[in-house]
C-alpha cells in the first residue's frame, strides 16, 4: 500500500519535508536534462563540430518542434493521469523512459533514430512534469506559495548551473557519447530518491478509469479565459526558448567571446580557428547562476505583487533581453543581454506554475499543472520551426558561406539559385561542413576576419532575432489586457 504524506509531517523552514524531497528529485533530473539540453543544438547540426550529426537548421527545427509538443502537451493529459493514479508511480514511470531516451540519443545518429531517442525522453518527461508539480501543489497554499515555487524554481536551475560546464568536460574530455550516458546516470539516482519518497493524496476521484480521465481532461481546458491565457504565454515562450535553443547555435558562429574566456578558468573554454572561445552553453550559464543567487530574493520582493502583474514586468524585461542578447556579435554585450533576460525569466517562469496552482479547483492540480506546460509546447513548437527557417536561410555562418561563395566569388560565376538554402550544397558542390573554409581560401581571410565579413554582409541578427522581439512585445500587450479583465473574475483574479 502506497504511503501518504499528512499534514502533521515534520516541516523544514516552514515547509514540510516531502516537500523538500520532491525539490531534491527535480534537482537530479533537470541536471541530467540540461546536460543534454545545453549543449545538444551545437551535436545536432553545428557543421564545425566533427563528432556532431550535422543535420540541417530545418531537420533541428523538426526534431526541438516535436521535442515541445511531446514533453510539453502531453502533460495535459498525463496530469490528470498523475492525479488519478499516483504521482510517485508516475514519477518512476518517467524516470525509466528518460534513461531509455538518453541511451537512444547516444548511440543512434541516423535523423529518424536520434528523433525516436528523443520523443522517448520526451514523453517521459511529459509525465515527470504533472507527478512531480502535482506533488509540490499539494504541499503549498497561498500563504506559502510565492516562496514555495521560488525555491523550486530555484532548485531547478541549481541542476541547470551545474550541468552547463559538467556537459562541457564531458564532451571535450571523454566524447559526445559521455554527454548522453553521463545524463542517463544522474537520472538513475532518482531511484534511490524514490524508495524514501512518501506519496501525496492528490484529492483527486479515484474511481475514475482511463476514459473517464481524458473526458475530464479534455472538458477542463475548453475554458474560454483559461485558452486565453494559454495562447498569450505561448506567444511568450515561443520567444523566450530561443535563448537557450537557437543561441547555441548563434554564439558558436557568431559572437567572440575570446575576451571573456581571458578572464575565466581553462576548462570553460576551447581553442578554435577564432581563438580561444567559452564553450557556448558556459556563456549562457550566467542565466542559471543569476537564477541561483537571486530567485529567492526575487521571490520575496514580488510575494505580494499580483501574479499577473509580475508576469507582464517579466516579459517585458526579458523581450529586451532578447534583442540586447541577440544583436550582438560582442561577448561582454551578450552577458549583458543575458542578465536582463533572466531578470525577465525570473519575474515569469515560477509565476506562471503559482497562477495556475492558485486557480486550480480542488483535485486538479495535477491537471492544472500539466496545463502550465502547454505554452512552452505550443510555442516551443512554432519557434523552433520558425528558427529552423529564419537561421536555415539568414542567420547559419555555414550557410551564408555558401551565399558568399555564390555570389561573390568566380564559383558562384553563372549560376542561378533559386533561392532555397538546402539547394546551395548542390549547385556549388561545397557541402555546409566545408563552405567556411572554402571561403576563407577563397577570400585569402582568417576564419576572424571571415566571420566579421559575413556578418557585416549579411546581417544575421536582424533577419534572426526581430521577428522574435516583436512576437515578445505582443504578448506583453496581450497580457496587460487580460490582466485588466481578470480583476473582474474572482477566480482568475490571482
């Protein structure tokens, strides 16, 4: 019989221990996520990484797209699966399916073999997410609550910090292969974490079969204000993840960080044809350590402030953070961008969990909870595809390589182009791993100086990182708005 965690539970700074159980089990899964995820944009299509797959800027906006959909959609209908039959159950169902996935990613490297490892470790985190936040939902109220997911929000990105340069010395010391397995390992400890985890009463009808709980599920969500809200924070988070999905990418190619790595220890850094660079996913490590020292701080100050009001001043100041970040080839300016954007993260991402708990009818915050996660699918979904065509096309060195080549060089001499990036490898016979150095031979350049050429040229960070900013922006007046109509609503007045 599954024990159940009571009320009179001994507490640890006002909070019981369950619940800092539940926080320890989120530490070690988002480290082995984040060890993967911090670095496997640069392992899925970076043409200068030889041990890289080098799929397309199109084929990772597929793979990250449906990435989204199936850990972050999935979740409205595995919470109110976490609700009916058990959040520990469901907890260890997810822990088996991301050491799976892990094993998948690390040694299948065909497209539709790496993309199966991938929605395996997907799913299972679609049914990690509700078990674990159900749990935590059950252990705060609205006394504690602001606090509560500040700490976990906390935790979280205590895993993320640490697994930022741990997925580096990985990678540059052992192999890609070691990224993958080492992940596979953290998650494993979570087994030890679940023989001492008490399960919590969800409140939820147990009597309810599988039927009866997709019915449930479905009828929830089709609530005209609660669609609203939804839609807004996807545009949100349509914008927001490209920070961490599409920047990989873009600090590998484009910004110098070779001022930076002169004042930061060796192992956070690589030698490459520009000098010595920080590894990208230690330049947007500074997210992660910003969140650690200031979110609980953060969460006090703003404890008082309107949930819905505290997500507006978010997004706002993370937009900014975007465009600062994003239009820049500069590593000191890049940093800079970086910390207003986790400003912005700060003020937004735990909110977003507490406005649905706090609005949750009793015996559904499993179900609430896995609806918090629909924005980041919806939107994860539509700007991977859309960075997939903006970086294929505008912003990729090895592609705008490619256009110079073409259009700018004797090669290039004669030949018509149709305009579609995938056709270039074909008309100039320069495959994309290859076109950087083929420019800087025929342009007699340093591979410095080449990029300063195509960024001068063609601009990458407009046609890139625009479109996003101005997608930020509309969300940000959408929320005011619906912030304005839900003082009238008691229920969604939070």
């Amino acid at each position: 019989m599954t024990a159940i965690e009571t009320p009179t539970d001994r507490t640890l700074f006002g909070f019981r221990m369950g619940y800092w159980m539940l926080c320890v089990i989120e530490m070690f899964e988002r480290l082995a996520y984040f060890t993967v995820r911090s670095v496997v944009a640069v392992y899925i299509m970076q043409a200068d990484d030889p041990g890289g797959l080098h799929f397309t800027a199109a084929d990772k906006g597929t793979i990250f797209a449906w990435w989204f959909v199936f850990q972050s959609i999935l979740p409205m209908f595995t919470g109110g699966y976490a609700d009916r039959y058990g959040y520990k159950k469901t907890i260890f169902f997810s822990v088996t399916m991301n050491i799976i996935g892990f094993l998948m990613m690390a040694y299948l490297r065909t497209f539709w073999g790496f993309f199966g490892g991938v929605l395996v470790l997907a799913t299972g985190t679609a049914f990690f997410k509700p078990g674990l936040q159900g749990s935590l939902a059950q252990n705060l109220d609205k006394t504690n609550s602001s606090v509560g997911w500040g700490i976990f929000y906390w935790i979280v990105n205590v895993g993320a910090f640490i697994a930022h340069p741990l997925a580096g010395v990985l990678q540059v010391d052992i192999g890609w292969k070691a990224v993958f397995l080492g992940a596979a390992t953290f998650t494993a400890l979570n087994y030890i974490m679940l023989f001492t985890f008490k399960d919590f009463d969800s409140k939820s009808d147990k009597t309810e079969g599988p039927i009866q709980v997709f019915k449930r599920t479905i009828v929830n969500i089709f609530e005209p204000r609660l669609l609203a809200w939804l839609g807004i924070m996807s545009c949100f988070w349509l914008m927001m993840y490209q920070l961490w999905d599409l920047h990989p990418n873009f600090i590998s190619d484009w910004v110098d960080s070779s001022k930076v790595a002169s004042i930061l220890p060796d192992f956070l850094s690589k030698s490459t044809d520009r000098g010595m660079q920080v590894q990208q996913q230690n330049m947007l490590a500074l997210n992660s350590l910003l969140i650690v020292v200031c979110m609980i701080p953060v969460s006090w100050l703003v404890r008082r402030l309107r949930t819905l009001e505290s997500m507006i001043f978010g997004m706002l100041i993370a937009t900014c953070g975007i465009l600062v970040a994003g239009l820049t080839n500069s590593g000191w300016v890049f940093l800079f961008g970086v910390i207003f954007f986790s400003a912005g993260e700060m003020l937004t991402g735990p909110k977003k969990n507490e406005y649905l708990g706090l609005i949750a009818p009793e015996g559904k915050k499993g179900l609430y909870l896995g609806y918090v996660n629909i924005p980041v699918g919806v939107g994860g979904f539509f700007g991977s595809k859309l960075a997939g065509y903006l970086y294929g096309n505008y912003g990729e060195k090895a592609v705008l390589a490619q256009k110079y080549i073409l259009e700018h060089t004797p090669l290039g001499q004669g030949k018509a182009w149709n305009g579609e990036a995938e056709s270039l490898t074909t008309l100039l016979g320069i495959e994309r791993t290859a076109a950087f150095a083929k420019l800087q031979e025929l342009t007699s350049t340093t591979a410095p100086q080449a990029t300063q050429l195509l960024w001068d040229t063609y601009s990458p960070q407009y046609a890139v990182w625009i479109p996003f900013a101005i997608i930020g922006v509309l969300a940000v007046i959408a929320l005011i708005i619906f912030s304005q109509m839900a003082k009238r609503w008691s229920d969604m007045n939070a």
